[in-house]
C-alpha cells in the first residue's frame, strides 16, 4: 500500500514537473515575444500555460510536501552486492589472507550524470522545506554503479581477479550534472 501511495505520488510530481517546465518554456519563448509585439490580453494559449507552469509548481510543492511529512527515519541498508562475480572489490592496499601476485595497472570507469529539470525543481523544493535532496541521491548512486561497473570491465579485460585501492571522484560538471571517477589498481592474486 505504500510502495503504491508512492508512486502515485511520483507520478503526481512528474505531470507537475511537466506542466511546469513546458509552461515556463511557452511563457519564454512563445508568451514574452508575443506580449512584447501584440495587445496586452492575453490569448487563451498563453493564459493555459500561466496555469500549467504555476499549477505544476503547486503539484510539485504539494506532492513533495506529502512525501516528507509520510515518510518516517528509514534504516539505511548497505550496499553488499557483487557487480562482477570473481572480482575482489577493495578499498586498502592489500587483500586479507591472499597474496598479490601481479600487478595490472590503474583501472578506472568514468560518467558523467545529470537529472532533468522537472527532478532538478524538486531539489529546489526541498532545499526551501528542508531533507534530503532525494533526486540528487538517486543521481549519484546511478553514476557510482555505472562508474563502478565500467571499472570492473576494463579490470576484466585485464584478467583481474581484485581491485585493490579504489576511490570514488565527483566533481560537479554544470547546473544539475555530476562527474564521478571510479578508480583503483587491478591485481592478480595467488
């Protein structure tokens, strides 16, 4: 029941994330230009999407709003699942109980990932109620998978049986678009 409430909630936030960015983007360049060269009344097209652009801010408001106020402190589960089978993923210089028999150089996977206006409103939306940035979360754990798995790849092609030394690099790249680096040294073990 809840997993449902959710996603109509969801779905609540995407048509008002729609309605408002194709309303802000008629005002700005079909509404403005017009206004600008023609009789101060307003057609009816121009009218509709006043309406869509400030009815979808009020949905996104309303449906982030309920969001927060329905949700209770969840207990963060970690992350434990192995995206390649056979590769050893870690984050020291050593693996406990093997040895490193070679070393196969420096493997890295690389993204950069950005989230879409109508999500991006949301951030904003929060950022004024407060909580956690949900959309920005998401973001940054879809470029760490994809990051990961990329580096994972490249350590197969090399044969590896272990990354050893992995790092994680994000850089903020433009407006709601992150750059996430996925590093570490790739090893054969004994």
């Amino acid at each position: 029941m809840k997993k449902l409430l959710f996603a109509v909630i969801k779905f609540f936030r995407l048509i008002g994330s729609l309605g408002f960015v194709l309303g802000l983007f008629v005002l700005i360049f079909a509404g403005m230009p017009w206004y600008i060269y023609h009789d101060p009344i307003l057609p009816l097209w121009l009218k509709i999407s006043v309406y869509a652009f400030m009815g979808g801010l009020l949905l996104v408001l309303i449906t982030v709003g309920v969001e927060q106020g329905g949700k209770k402190a969840k207990k963060e589960v970690s992350e434990h699942k192995e995206l390649a089978e056979g590769i050893l993923l870690q984050n020291s210089s050593e693996v406990p109980g093997r040895k490193i028999v070679s070393n196969l150089g420096l493997v890295k996977g690389h993204t950069i990932y950005a989230i879409w206006i109508g999500k991006d409103l949301s951030s904003v939306i929060r950022l004024i109620l407060g909580g956690e940035l949900l959309e920005y979360t998401d973001m940054m754990g879809k470029a760490r998978k994809l990051a990961t798995k990329r580096m994972l790849d490249e350590a197969k092609e090399l044969g590896a049986d272990a990354i050893i030394n992995i790092r994680y690099m994000t850089t903020s790249v433009i407006g709601s678009a992150a750059e996430l680096l996925a590093y570490g040294t790739a090893v054969k073990l004994s």
